[in-house]
C-alpha cells in the first residue's frame, strides 16, 4: 500500500510541478516516471512494457533506452523475450 501511495504522490508532484511552470504535461515523461517507479519496485515487466511504449514513438530517445537496458540486465532472461 505504501508504494501505491509514493507512486501516486510522485506523479502528482511532477504534474504539480509542470502545470505550475505554466508547461504542459508531456506523456512520455510520465511514462518514463511510471518505469522509473516500476523498476524501484522490482515491478519489471511494467517498467519494460513503459519504456518499450516511449521508444515505439520516440525510438532515438537514448535516455529511455539506457533505463530500459537497465531494467533489461535486472531481468531474468526468460521473463523479457517478447515483442
């Protein structure tokens, strides 16, 4: 229950944040936020399935892909052979 509640708190945050710097709230970072959150959880098939959605409309965002080759060698091998 409490990393619901952190998860909740730290994307409210962000979005508090950007709305008020007066920028809209961009998906693909709140995705990426999202992963980052899964991953801390030890939740990898999410984190993978986030990072995987933002590279599919952004495939040049190294960012991403670095996150996501991060939570891939956490992984066990078995669990990420899908597409």
């Amino acid at each position: 229950m409490k990393k619901v509640l952190w998860i909740f708190l730290i994307i409210f945050l962000f979005v508090a944040n950007h709305a008020c710097a007066g920028e809209g709230v961009n998906k693909e970072e709140i995705k990426a936020l999202l992963g980052e959150t899964e991953m801390v959880n030890q939740n990898y098939p999410d984190a993978i399935q986030q990072y995987r959605d933002i590279l599919k409309k952004d495939p040049s965002n190294t960012t991403v892909r670095t996150k996501l080759a991060d939570v891939l060698s956490q992984t066990p091998f078995h669990n990420v052979l899908y597409f």
